[in-house]
C-alpha cells in the first residue's frame, strides 16, 4: 500500500493548476467586463436655508429668527410662503427677522407683511412700533394673529384656531370680481382657519370682510388712524404650499406610483403631490389669483408701483422645452427650425447622448442647454476596474452627471428636469439633492399623465420649494403645463391656444410646454409637429415673451434686485414712484434684457387715471397696458432709474 503524499501532488501539478486558476481568473474576468456588479450612487442633501435679503423695496417681510422642523404637513412653518408669493406678486422687498426688527427698519417702509409665527415672536414694544406705523399711514398684514394685536385687529378676546378650512364661500370684497372673483371663489383650500364669528370686533361692516371661508370671515380690514389692518384670518402661507408645492401625506411622503407600491415604495412622480383632484386639469392658475387677492386688497386703501411679472407690457412668457429623448445629436432637428424663425427653447439633455458638436450647435441657436436627470430607476452606469478590466460599476450621481455634461458643454449648466420624472416620495428630499448639486432650476413639476395638463400646481412661475425646517431650498421650480405625452392630436392645439387667451386675457402666466426630440417616435402624428410650430407662432399673437428658462430666471433675479420706493399725496391723489431697475444681458446674445414694466392700479377710488409723467415726459395714459382682471395699468419702462408720476382724478362721488 502507497501513501499519497499531498506536497508531491502539488509539486507535480503546480503549473498546471496555477494555469488553471489564471484560466479562471481570465474567465471570471471576461465575465465580470459584460456582467459587471452594479452599485447605486448616492446623492448628497442640502437643507433649507433663509434667503438673503437683495434689493430696495417698500415692503418688508418680517421672518422667525429661527427654524422650526416639522414631521407632518400641518406641523410645518409656513412663513416663506409669504416670500414667494411677494416675488412673485411685487418683485421687490425687504425682509427682517423678528429678533432684529426695530423702529429703524420702518424708515421706508410703506407695508409691513407679518406672517403667524412672526406674529408669536414680536414683543409688545414692536406691536407698539407697528401701531404707530399704522396710524402714521402705513399698512400691516398681519397672517392669524393673537388677542396681543388686539389694539390692531380690534379682536380683544380668544378666537378659538385650527378649524380646518374647506372651501371659499364669499368674496365679494375682492377687488377680483366677475369671472376672476368666481375662480377665486373655486380655488381648493388646504388650511386651518381662526373662528372670526365667535368674536364681536368693533366697526366691523361687512364693507370690510374681503373673503369668506366656509360662510366665516378669513381676511378683513379695518382702519387704524392714518393707516389700515389686513387680517388673514386663516393660514395663507399652508394654504399656497399647498397649492404651490403639492400637498404630502403622513411623515411628509407622497404616494408611491399606482401599482408599484411593491416594487419601489422609495420613489414617486411630482404629479402625486397635486393638492386636489380637479387642479390634474386645471386651466386655472388658482395659487396666483389667490397671492393677487391678497396682494390687491391694499391698493384699495392707498395705490402704489409693483414691477409687472413680464417685460414692458407683454401679458405673460412662453418657454417652449424638449428632452433629446435618446435622439442624441439628431436632436437638433428643432433648435434649428426654432433658431431659423427668432424662438429659443431649453433643451434637456442625457450626460451621454450628445456629442460636443452638437451641443455647440444648440449654443450657436441661442438654446439654453440643461441636464437631463438619470435616477435610479434609469441609471447612467460608469465600468470601473483597472485596464480592461472593468469588475463593477457605479451609477453617476447628479453631481457627477451635472460635471459630465458641463465638460462636453463648455459651461455652467444651472437647469435640470428628472427624466421620466422619477422623484423621491419625501415632500422636499429631491429638491435637497438638486441644492447640494449646485443646481438653480428644476422643472419636474407637470402632468405625469395622459389624462392630466394645466397648472396642477396652481401656478405657471417660479417658485422657491419649502423644506421640511420651514426655510427656502435655493432652486426654482418651474412647473410645466402641457406635454406631448398628452399625445397632442388635434383637439391639443385648442388647450395651447386657451391657456395662451386666457393667459393675455388675465391670468398673465408663464406657460412651459414640453415636446420632445423623440415624440413622432413614441406617437407619430403630425398634430404633434404642428402643435410645437402654433404654438411658439401664438404666443407671439398673444403678446407673451418667447424665451428659454435661463434666461427667464435672469429676468425674474434682475426685477428681484431692483429698488421700487413710491410716495401717495392723497389731497392732489398723486402717485409718486422711484424706481432703479438692474442691467441684465441674455446669456443667448449678450444683449440687454427687457425690464419689467411698472404696474400701478388703473383707477383709485372710482378716479381713472388722468395723466402719467415718466422722468419728466408725459405719456398718454391710452398707451399703457393694462391686466386683464383690469386693476392695474402697466408701463414700459428700460433698465436704469425712473421716477414715474401718476395723476388719478376725483371719485365720481366727489364730483
């Protein structure tokens, strides 16, 4: 009998098993090249933070010192709803913490906005301070105040808080009226509300009850001395969120995506968040005629210059966008038409589809070229390895995505849209991931659905997304309102031309629209072709701005960072304003920008407006233009400092 000796075995087959475990190796290798392991990205998060305090205005915004956190919808801190809704209304503003407010910062202040919690924090010396304004002729909105304003809301006993508010019943006090009162009337309501009719306040007419919640009085106003109160009596900044940012379910999520519960419970689409059902088609901007309603209520009691939302006098903007959809360089096809007839567009493009070339070409159109966002659910994988030899990869994250296109690009990308609009069912997590990726703009807000289109988030402009702290997160959100997912066959042109009307005749929005590269591909039909060509030739019929969404925020920036300071001599009922608008260029040719134009109310007290002086010119008050609800009348006006005069003549009753 032999013993096997295990040293001599191997000893004697050592060449051919370290052959073999090369083979192996080469094997596992090759395998691993063309079935590599995969790993996700992770995207690092921002959080909210308090927004500086840029340019000149006669408005100031009082905020919380402080942060406040909240695990639910209704825990949140709804004060920068206010700030967003004065951007988008006024332009120009001051903001001040409640820490910090004192007498000093009334100096050029014509109206002081005091959102709830501000309310909460001021002391009895600045209540004191803020009466004094008032009845020196200033004007306060005070958003759900206690029994401490009592000296200025006449309400000098407990109102019982919290009822939850269900619908609008009244607004006869509006200054919307017919159909614009009626739509404010349907607008949906997301809000708690303070229980005015449990209260008697003194001189309290039903002249001054502006808006009815539920058959109760929700925003009031009452003269104090020289100067007049606007109580909001219900939670306007809950209520535009609401609106503006969609509206989440418990623990701030939104619901996952029908039949995927299982699947994928971490991710959703934006469209989940619409805070009512009737706003999936709604061509109603309902959060602006809300902000209008509240905005509008004081120049009953004293007229002052805003900056219009659109350049000189155009009733609104168009920016037409399109994902290259996996076309890649033969995507171009529709910036050269759009280049060809003067339009502009913003293109949202894959961090790998597009060739240098071809992203030249878009930049020499004048096309605002931005990312198209790969989430996890359609990730862009990078092979990683040493040589050929690639064992795993990793999907690119936003930042590596963003960094990727720029370098193929030449340039600082500021834009994103989520391809496929894949978003995270936390209420503002998406919004901290663009933030920590230096990205400025998003617009993944839209219809995510065929049936769906119009402002399912009750507005078409910018708005700035609330993070869970109760601070701003620094991106835009710019919703779209119309897809050619929708499948634009014939009756889809008749959609475009009713927001594109009803936009010039009142709503005065920017209306985004979304037709991709590839959209004959995925539902070849020639409405679709033919819808993207009418619908950048009527918005130039209805007076809108055709422009991409770079160059839209520049302008929203620039009017953000004017200075507007007005004066009101009620015995001559003159009109007094000094204005300085920033120079901006547009980053398509480096030509000057159009400003905003100068929007101020087209009647006063019955008293039309009798003459306009503009840096010492008169112009002829037939020339200006005017909002289609009908209250203000607008001027155009360049880049540089101003000072307008406005002339209103006597009341017919004074006559």
């Amino acid at each position: 009998m032999s013993i096997l000796n295990p040293d001599s075995l191997l000893s004697r087959f050592k060449y051919d098993l370290a052959i073999l475990f090369l083979l192996t190796c080469l094997g596992v290798g090759a395998w691993l090249t063309y079935h590599p392991f995969s790993f996700e990205s992770t995207d690092e998060e921002a959080v909210g933070e308090r927004p500086p305090s840029v340019g000149s205005g006669e408005v100031l915004l009082v905020v919380p010192e402080e942060a406040q956190t909240g695990g639910e919808f209704d825990e949140l801190d709804f004060t920068y709803a206010w700030y967003n809704s004065l951007v988008q209304e006024l332009g120009a503003f001051q903001i001040q913490s409640t820490k910090r407010f004192g007498s000093e910062d009334l100096s050029t202040i014509r109206m002081v906005v005091v959102p709830s919690r501000s309310a909460e924090e001021l002391d009895a010396t600045d209540i004191n301070q803020l009466q004094v304004f008032v009845e020196s002729g200033g004007i306060l909105i005070l958003e759900m105040p206690s029994q401490k304003w009592a000296r200025l809301t006449g309400i000098d006993e407990p109102v019982l808080m919290g009822r939850s508010a269900k619908r609008i019943t009244a607004a006869v006090g509006s200054m919307l009226q017919g159909d614009f009162g009626q739509h404010l009337i349907d607008c949906p309501m997301n809000s708690r509300m303070m229980r005015l009719d449990t209260v008697d306040i003194p001189d309290f007419h039903r002249s001054d009850i502006l808006l009815e919640i539920d058959g109760v009085p929700a925003h009031y106003h009452r003269a104090a001395g020289q100067g007049h109160v606007f109580v909001v009596a219900f939670d306007f900044g809950m209520a535009l969120t609401a609106l503006q940012q969609g509206l989440p379910g418990d623990a701030l999520l939104l619901d996952p995506l029908d039949g995927e519960e299982d699947e994928d419970p971490l991710f959703t689409r934006p469209e989940r968040a619409v805070a009512n059902p009737k706003m999936r088609t709604a061509a109603v901007p309902y959060a602006d005629l809300l902000e209008r309603h509240i905005f509008y209520a004081p120049l009953k009691a004293r007229p002052s210059v805003r900056l219009w939302s659109f350049p000189n006098t155009l009733a609104g903007a168009l920016v037409m966008t399109h994902e290259e959809g996996g076309f890649g360089d033969k995507a171009t096809y529709m910036a050269e038409f759009e280049s060809k007839n003067r339009f502009t567009s913003t293109y949202f493009v894959s961090p790998t589809n597009m060739t240098n070339n071809a992203l030249d070409e878009l930049q020499s159109h004048g096309i605002d070229v931005a990312l198209g966002w790969h989430r996890t659910l359609d990730p862009i994988y990078e092979a990683r390895g040493v040589g050929r030899l690639k064992p795993y990869q990793s999907a690119l994250s936003l930042v590596e995505q963003r960094e990727r296109l720029e370098g193929w690009a030449g340039r600082r990308l500021h834009t994103t849209r989520s391809r496929g609009l894949i978003w995270d069912r936390h209420y503002s997590q998406t919004f901290r991931k663009l933030a920590a990726a230096s990205i400025y703009v998003d617009s993944s807000y839209g219809p995510g659905d065929v049936e769906e289109y119009g402002y399912l988030f009750g507005t078409g402009l910018p708005f700035y997304p609330l993070d869970d702290n109760g601070l701003l997160l620094p991106i835009l959100e710019i919703p779209f309102v119309l897809s050619d997912d929708v499948g634009f066959g014939p009756d889809d042109l008749d959609v475009v031309d009713k927001l594109l009307k009803e936009s010039r005749s009142g709503f005065h929005q920017l209306i985004t629209v979304d037709i991709d590269a590839d959209a004959m591909a995925r539902h070849p039909q020639p409405a679709t072709l033919d819808t993207w060509i009418r619908c950048l030739e009527m918005a130039e019929q209805e007076r809108h701005w055709l422009t991409n969404l770079h160059e839209f925020v520049l302008f929203t920036e620039a009017r953000r960072q004017a200075s507007v300071h007005t004066d009101f001599d009620a015995p001559t009922r003159t009109l007094t304003g000094n204005l300085e608008l920033p120079s901006q260029r547009s980053p398509r040719d480096d030509s000057v920008m159009p400003s905003p134009g100068l929007a101020f109310p087209a009647r006063f007290e019955g008293g039309n407006i009798e003459s306009v002086i503009l840096d010492g010119q008169p112009v002829e008050p037939k020339t200006l233009g005017h909002s289609g609800d009908g209250v203000l009348a607008v001027l155009a006006v360049s880049a540089g400092t101003h000072r307008v005069k406005v002339v209103y003549g006597a009341s017919p009753q004074a006559r």
